[in-house]
C-alpha cells in the first residue's frame, strides 16, 4: 500500500481552527487525504458584536490564506503529471476526483495554481510568478479565488499589444478586489477588455447577436413556456421596460406584497404585453391590430354558474373559463356571430367596444388608473370594469363601471369583491373570507392623481395686479 499524505494547515498566528484538505479518509483510495480534526471555537454566543464580527471577518482570511497553500500545491501536482501516476486522464480531472468539486472550479483553480506560483525545475532557474500582486494578495488573505479567477482571465485576455500594460492592470484589479465582490470585479475586467480590445469586443458582440434566440411553446399543463437568449442591447431594453412593472407593489396596512420575484416578474411581463397590443404602433394584420381573440357561445358566458362549456383562445387554441372570459370581456371589443350546426359563420354583427372610448375617458378622470383602495402604482394598462356585467343586462355607464389596474381587476372577480357607488364614488366590500364584518373600503383615483389634487392646494394663487390710477 502507498503511504498517505496529509496535508494540514494552520491558518493565521491567532487563529484557533486548524484548516485540512477536505479528501476522502478512506485509505483505500489513492492519494487521499487525511483530515485533521476542527478544531472548535468557543460557542458564538459568548462572543460580543465586536468579537463575533471580527472572528467572522478572521476566519474567512484564514482559509483564503489556506486557499493559497492549496493552490501552490496544485501548481506542484501540475507540474509533476501527478494525475498519470493515479490513472486520470489530466490534472483538472485528477483535482475534479480528489475534491469532488465541479469541472470547471476544478479549471479555474488550476488556472490561478499555475498564475500565482513561481514555475521551475531541475534544469532551469525558477521564474517569477505571471501574476505576483495577485499571489501578495491571496496570501494575505485580502481576496478570495473567485477574485483571482476573474483577474487571470482578463490578464489572459489581453490582446498583444496590451501585454506591456499587464502588470499595471492587474495592480488596478487587485486594489478593487480588495473592496468589490466577484460580480463588480467582473464588470470592471470587462470595462478593461472593451478599453484594450475594442475590436475583440465588438466581435463578441457581433457574435451574441448572432447567437440570439427565443423560443415558445404550450406546456402539458397549458402554460406557455418562453426560453429566450437576447443579445446585451436587447437585453438591457427589456430590462429596462420589465424592471419597473415588475416592482413589488407598497405596503398594505403593514403587509408586503406576497408575489415570488418570479410572479412578479410573470405579472410585469403580462403588462408589457398589454402595453404593445395597446400601441397604435403594431403592425396590423388584415386592417387590425394585433389583439386577443376569444370565442365563446354567449349562452355559456351568461349562465357561467351552470354551463361547464369552456372558451377558446384563438391564438394558441387552448380552452378558457367562462369566468376568466368575464373578466376579459369587461373592457372589449365584442363582435356578435350567429354560427351554423357546423359551426361556420351564417351571420355576423356590428363589433361594439364594451366600454366606448368616452367612458374610459370619463373613469380615468373620476378614478386614475385604478380605483382599488390603496393601489398606487398599477402597471400595464388600465381596465374598465362593470359592476354589474353587461351580460347580464349592466349598462355601460360610469355609475355602472370602474377603472382597474390588471391585478386588481383580476382579484374583484376571482376573490368576489363586491362594488357599489356612493355619492359618484366606488365602495368595495370584501368577501366575507377576508373580512367577516365585510366593511366597506372607499376607493376613488390612485394616489398619484390623489397627490397631484393636493399638491394643487399648496401652489399660491397669482395676486392680482394693481391697476395704476
């Protein structure tokens, strides 16, 4: 049997843990390591603030120091093939094996190994480190690997006629490891690619457009799915168009907005969907604009409660509840068709907006964006409601409707809020599962028309000037 190695290192002269290779302790495996007890700390919480933050801060100094030794011995192993002697196929899967870390850490760590050591052998002088300022720094424990991961692949990066400046970028990549986290780090390595290789980043440019992608598709379950690779300029105007409808709503009487990042993010892209199909500047298609059609018998979209017959989006020809369609239906365009046993058109009538342009002129002035007690920043575009359905015999008109923004609109009809007018002025009542004393909750205009009202008061009204004799 070959003799075991152990590797322990002690981390830092006030250091009480002692830092050893995480390998396998079964002797039955080649080269594996042999790991020292930790060492325990006293209980953290006899620690004061001051001693539980600066024994945080020391301990993390410590093992990037023990990093370091760890990667002058992988720069050893490296340059010894050890991984031919064990049966690997290279060092970076010998180093995969013996750590049981991912391909690519493996890489990386060989990669900064062989940037930060000294390089010799028996027939020649040792030469210096590639990268000296950053070895200084890991050994002082002032950065971690992911820092000297990022500055060895811009050095690396650097075209020829950039190398004479590698030491003075990689002294101003240092110095900002010492107060950045990897991602900021990262951002400013790729500033100083852009500055040293204009045209390797305008080629890596050209070639994201190249690769850009989007892909869609109707899951199982009948929800679309979207997969999508955008190049960096389309992906900053899309961040920039979702990161606003995708902003957590205000607090309520004390209670956070309970969306994922994910709903929300969900919930801001269906604003902005709504958005364009609002824009008068989408191609048309046949004289229209693009829009969402549903079809439905009317019969069924009346007696929701009692016909179990599903709608059908055109679009992607999937089904649909009466219910939903109702809520959809509240501010549309509604085209009349008399269908055939074969279910081809015989007749077809006037198509008829369900809230005419001049009522939703009305209701934006009486409500905002959306009446809903408390909402103030509604995304998308706003939605006429009717508090009595104009299927079942409402009439469209402003003491008979309200403005909501998409969420809200969606929350009246699937929690079953009820909505009455007061004096010109929505009251909402909720169900009796979110109060049992169902009180009554004055709406009105969002706060932001609110505020502008008030804000009104506070101008100074102009004298009036004197007329001079």
């Amino acid at each position: 049997m070959e003799p075991m190695t152990t590797f322990t290192t002690t981390p830092g002269a006030n250091a009480e843990a002692v830092v050893a290779a995480t390998a396998p302790t079964d002797a039955s495996v080649p080269g594996a390591a042999v790991v020292g007890p930790w060492v325990e700390s006293p209980q953290a919480e006899a620690y004061s603030d001051v001693e539980l933050t600066a024994r945080i801060a020391e301990i993390e100094r410590s093992i990037r120091q023990a990093r370091m030794e760890q990667l002058a011995l992988i720069a050893e192993a490296d340059r010894r093939r050890l991984f031919a002697e064990q049966g690997a196929r290279s060092t970076q899967a010998w180093l995969q094996g013996l750590l049981r870390i991912d391909s690519r850490e493996a890489k990386n760590r060989i990669q900064v190994a062989n940037g930060v050591t000294t390089c010799s052998d028996e027939h020649s002088e040792p030469s210096p480190a590639e990268l000296p300022i950053t070895a200084k720094s890991l050994t002082e424990g002032t950065m971690g690997i992911e820092h000297a991961t990022i500055i060895t692949r811009c050095i690396r990066a650097l075209p020829e006629s950039a190398q004479h400046r590698a030491h003075e970028v990689e002294a101003l990549l240092v110095q900002n490891a010492r107060r950045m986290c990897p991602r900021d780090l990262a951002k400013l390595a790729e500033r100083i690619k852009y500055v040293f290789d204009h045209e390797g980043a305008l080629q890596d440019e050209r070639a994201q457009h190249e690769a850009r992608e989007l892909h869609y598709a109707t899951a199982r379950d009948g929800m679309l799915v979207i997969k999508a690779r955008l190049d960096r300029e389309t992906g900053a105007k899309f961040v920039e168009a979702l990161r606003p409808l995708a902003a957590p709503r205000p607090e309520i009487n004390g209670e956070k907005d309970p969306r994922t990042v994910g709903q929300r993010n969900a919930d801001g892209f269906a604003a902005m969907v709504d958005l364009v199909l609002d824009s008068d500047q989408m191609p048309r298609t046949g004289g229209q604009r693009p829009h969402l059609t549903v079809t439905i018998d009317f019969d069924d979209l009346k007696n929701r409660l009692i016909s179990e017959m599903p709608g059908l989006l055109t679009a992607t020809e999937q089904s649909i509840t009466p219910e939903n369609i109702r809520r959809i239906a509240c501010d549309a365009e509604v085209l009349p068709m008399v269908l055939g046993s074969d279910s081809l058109p015989l007749d077809v009538g006037t198509a008829q907006r369900t809230a005419p342009t001049h009522i939703r002129a009305a209701l934006l002035q009486r409500d905002g964006v959306c009446a809903f007690p408390g909402c103030d920043r509604p995304p998308g575009t706003p939605q006429a409601h009717h508090i009595q359905h104009w299927v079942d015999g409402g009439p469209t008109e402003i003491n008979n409707m309200v403005m909501l923004c998409p969420h809200h609109h969606r929350r009246i009809h699937d929690q079953h809020w009820s909505i009455t007018m007061h004096r010109g002025r929505p009251m909402f009542t909720p169900p009796s599962n979110m109060d049992k004393a169902r009180t009554p909750q004055p709406g009105g205009k969002a706060l932001p028309a609110a505020y502008r009202d008030n804000l009104r008061g506070l101008i100074p009204t102009p004298r009036t000037p004197e007329v001079t004799q």
